[in-house]
C-alpha cells in the first residue's frame, strides 16, 4: 500500500504543482481543483483514483504536501508549485534563523546571486537543520545553510509559513546567508 501511495503522491504533485494541463486538470487561482475533475481527467491518463484513496494520500503523506478543502470537494498543493497560484498566505515574521538545504554544486551561485526560486514560486526554508539535511541530500552532497531571516524580514522580504511548516520567501541576496567556510563546491 506504501509504494501505491508514493507513487499517487508523485502523481498528485505533479499534476497539482506543475503541470495540471498533462492531464487536463483545471486549477483555480489558488491552486484548488476538483476532486470529482482530478479522478475523471486522471482515468484519462491510465490512473484509477477515488475520493477515499484520494483522502488517504493526502491525510498519510509524510510532508503534508496536500490538502482538501473542509467538505472534501477540491485539492490543492500547499507549497512547491512551478506554476503561477495564490495560495493566500499571509506574510508572517521570521524567526532569527532559518535554514535552507541544498547540494554542495549549487554553492557558487548561491554565493554570487543569493537564493533564488528556480522553477518555483518560492525558496524553500526549514526551521529544522535536519530537514534542510533531508532536502539537500535530494540534490547532491548536502549542505545547509543559514538563513538570516529575521534580518532579511527587517529589511523588507516577505515570508510566509505554508500550510505544512515550510518557510517561503521570493528571493534572498547573499548578505542574509552564512554559508559554510571551507565547503567545495
């Protein structure tokens, strides 16, 4: 059952955070699309889903990428989309210190250019150095770094805190990082 829903979790983050269109999913402004539309338009692409294992996924996946709506009537991703959504985050202060994970290779521009969203709406930041581990070894040799958040907050960068605990923020220059010394890239 595991590796069934880890594959439907794969599955539902792609069509949810980027490209609902594969499927011919329809995502509303902020990221909601329906239930009843998400297991039609899955069927046509080979995927047999019902609103039940649908519910499962979503209340067993470890990061807590998803969530339905109260009456259990739309999904949406909470945080990682490639495409453009709202997701109605209010901004909210920073703690001092946040952590961003990532792989050693990525070193040299984060140096000269900061932290920069990619393919992403957002940066991604941990308040637990142990799942910026996690998120860095996902790229490569792990490195963690630290992130001045607060600091950056007083200076005019807007966070927001996801549904799931995940720290974002659009960009951040390197004067709020403290990179490790000493790391190659």
């Amino acid at each position: 059952m595991v590796d069934r829903f880890a594959g439907l979790s794969r599955f539902l983050s792609f069509v949810l955070r980027h490209e609902p269109e594969a499927i011919g999913l329809h995502l509303d402004r902020e990221g909601w699309a329906s239930v009843d539309e998400l297991i039609v338009c899955a069927r046509t692409r080979g995927r047999t889903l019902d609103a039940a294992t649908i519910a499962e996924v979503v209340a067993t996946n470890d990061k807590q990428r998803f969530a339905l709506s109260d009456d259990g009537a739309r999904i949406r991703a909470v945080q990682g989309h490639s495409i453009d959504v709202d997701l109605g985050l209010a901004p909210v202060v920073p703690p001092a210190l946040l952590h961003h994970g990532t792989a050693t290779r990525f070193l040299v521009a984060i140096r000269r250019d900061g932290l920069r969203p990619l393919d992403r709406q957002f940066v991604h930041l941990s308040a637990s150095v142990t799942a910026a581990e996690r998120v860095g070894a996902r790229h490569g040799k792990p490195v963690v770094i630290a992130v001045h958040a607060f600091e950056a907050h007083e200076a005019g960068h807007v966070f927001h805190l996801s549904q799931n605990h995940v720290w974002l923020v659009r960009t951040l220059p390197p004067e709020f990082l403290a990179i490790p010394e000493g790391v190659p890239a």
